[in-house]
C-alpha cells in the first residue's frame, strides 16, 4: 500500500486524493487570492494566445526529443525519509544517498540518514539573519564534490542576500564538519519578503540563483540589480562566458520571486514564480529574457516580454521547488498544498497540470529528482504559516509517472 505516514491531514480535501489518482504526494502570504476564473494552467481569459513557449519541440541544438510523457500521471508516497524537521528549505542528495538538509530560521544543516531517519546537526551556517521569508534557504553540492566536498548555500544576512561554500568534512565532530564559509556573491538585495533563494548546478556545470525583488518591484527590472534574476555563474561566482552582459551574472529578468529551478532532458532550464494577485507562473529561461514582472502578471503576448508555459491562480499554487522526472515538471505548491505534474513535449504542454496530495501533507516547499521516477518531497507546515502537527516537517520518498 502507498504510504501515507502517521497521520493524512483532514484539511477538507482528503476526497482530492481520488480525483488526483494518487496512490496514497511562503505560501504567497504576500500574494492574497483572487483573479479572473480560469482552469488551472490555463492562460487568463484575455490573454494572447502566444502565451505557449516558443522554443521548438527539439532539444538544444536539434537534438531527438523524448517521447512525450502519458498525459495522466501518478505519484505513490512510499516512505518518508525523515520527520520533526524545524523550517526546512533547500535539500541537497548526497553521493551516497544521505540527504543534507538547511533550517531556514535556525540557519543549520543537518545529515539526514536514509533508512534510519537519524538526523545530525553537521554545522551552523554564521551569519544567517533569519526573519519573515529570509534565512538558510537553497543549498547544493559542487559538480566535483566527489573531491572538493563543497556545500553551496544561499541564505540572508543582515545586510543581503549572499551564496557562500563551505567544505564538508563528516570526519569531524558532529556540528563541526563545515568549514568557513567562502562567499562567491554578496549584494543581492534582501527583504522580509521575497528572498527568493534557490541554487542549482546546470547540465554546463554553471550554478544558477533565483532571486526575489524583495517587494521593490522596480529591482526586477533594473538590470544592475540582482533583485528579480536568475543569476547564472561560475563556481567561484564569476560571470560566464555566453552571459547575456559578459560582465554581469544576470542571466534573465523581469521575475517576482524565483523559488525553483529544474532542467529537462533536453537541458532546457525552468523556473516556478510566485505571482501577486491572480497568476502564478512556470516559466521556460531563455538567456536575456525579460519575464514581465511588474508590468505584467501570468500571460500578455506583449511585445518584448516572455510569457509563461503555464499559469495558476494564486491560492492552488505559491510555487516553490521544482524538480524534473518521467518527462514532467513536479512543482512544489504552498498555498495551495499539493504537488503539481505539468506533461511536457519539448517545451510545449502535452495536457493540463494534474494535482496530487491536495491537503495530505500540508504545504509543501521542495521537491527533489532523484534519478527514473524517484523524488524527495519536503514539506513546510513549520514556517510560520502552516499548521503543523505531530511530525511536521517531513522529507518523503515517492514514486511517480
């Protein structure tokens, strides 16, 4: 039977689990609900009908293209990794198949066992500033950790937002196996809103930011900030090569708060954004795009700005973590407390976004691809504005298709 863990939550929407074909998988407290009706994923109602990707269905450089995915899928939750975790945020797999994981508000990163659940503090991350949606928040391992064992972090100081690498050593004491930080990007601006916070490695080896406009929304579109960006750059926090200003890490623009990150099999990079009042977005990142933010919300087909693949109102969604497995995007929602599948062909939507888990779990922060069709889910009832209970906050393993 699909685990369900010790208790499935009676938010009024255990009857979801049905209609999602499941087999037991920040909300924008800053985003109140609303908008214009529409289905979600769907384009507002008075929106161009170029609000699709234009990218081709191939891959990069004309590559074969995978096999579209079915367009009903299914997600069975079968274990769960790890339980009373305390503001969990940015997770990152180890080689061996131990998982670290970051406290936003208590600015540590801890070990966690597979297998066993035990959960060991490895260090304290100085200098975390917790406060409102700031704090420890992404984390990624370096593509040569193998040798180098550096952890990334990106996480909230007094005075920015900043990413720094620590050395991981687990022949230490517990709570003394990382180094000294070494921060490779200061100044991105911070906010008791909109932090944004999440880092990944690309399939060029490059690593990659989201970040947030902090409620300023003039910063998205300021190309000398780092506010409102993804930023892409080397492991040592320079700009790289092929960067849309060969001397910036700004690699596109125009974004509310970028809070995931996933590439496909054909290596194209999506993002998930929270919106404001109406549309929450799943954005395809072209390099020197401009995604809108705060000229427009969800799709426009306006001239110079790039649309969304896909939208939701606000209360389904408050995207956060994305991660990519079985030709799908699997999209973290806060708010709106489910697990979103979005089919994809290329960059072309095979069908409407399918919901899972609505309500089980509570509100869910990241979600992790593990490789085939396994990922890690992260919940986040302890961050303030959930409600959590016994064993909250969780890290599960599902399966899913």
């Amino acid at each position: 039977m699909p685990y369900e863990g010790p208790r499935a939550r009676p938010r009024g929407a255990l009857a979801a689990l049905a209609l999602a074909g499941c087999g037991a998988l920040l909300a924008a407290g800053c985003s109140p609900p609303g908008g214009t009706t529409a289905r979600p994923g769907t384009s507002p109602p008075d929106a161009a009908a170029t609000g699709r990707a234009t990218a081709a269905s191939a891959g990069p450089s004309g590559s074969p293209q995978a096999p579209a995915p079915p367009a009903k899928g299914s997600v069975t939750v079968t274990g769960e990794v790890a339980k009373d975790l305390e503001s969990p945020w940015g997770v990152a797999p180890l080689p061996e198949g131990d998982v670290l994981v970051a406290s936003r508000d208590k600015g540590t990163i801890s070990r966690v066992q597979v297998g066993t659940g035990t959960v060991t503090q490895i260090g304290k991350v100085p200098g975390v500033a917790p406060g409102g949606e700031g704090g420890l928040l992404g984390l990624a391992l370096s593509p040569a950790f193998a040798s180098d064992h550096l952890v990334y972090a990106y996480f909230t100081t007094e005075s920015d937002n900043r990413i720094a690498r620590m050395r991981y050593d687990p022949a230490r004491s517990p709570g003394q196996q990382l180094g000294a930080p070494d921060t490779i990007l200061r100044g991105i601006p911070k906010g008791v809103i909109h932090n944004g916070g999440r880092i990944a490695f690309g399939p060029d080896k490059m690593l990659y930011a989201g970040t947030g406009e902090t409620g300023d929304t003039g910063l998205a579109q300021d190309k000398k900030s780092l506010g409102g960006k993804i930023l892409r750059m080397t492991p040592d926090g320079q700009p790289v090569h092929g960067n849309p200003e060969p001397d910036s890490v700004v690699y596109s623009y125009g974004h509310r708060n970028v809070q995931g990150l996933a590439w496909d099999s054909g290596k194209r990079l999506w993002a998930s954004e929270f919106g404001q009042h109406t549309w929450d977005e799943l954005n395809l990142i072209e390099p020197g795009g401009n995604y809108g933010w705060p000229e427009v919300e969800g799709k426009a087909g306006r001239p110079g700005l790039r649309d969304p693949v896909a939208v939701w109102k606000t209360d389904e969604a408050s995207p956060s973590g994305i991660a990519w497995a079985q030709g799908s995007i699997w999209m973290a929602a806060l708010k709106g407390e489910r697990l979103w599948r979005i089919p994809l062909s290329g960059a072309a939507p095979v069908a409407e976004p399918e919901a899972f888990l609505q309500g089980v779990y509570g509100r869910l922060r990241t979600v992790v691809a593990l490789g085939g069709d396994r990922l890690l889910l992260v919940t986040s009832e302890t961050d303030g504005r959930g409600s959590p209970s016994g064993g909250d906050d969780r890290i599960l393993t599902l399966t899913v298709r």
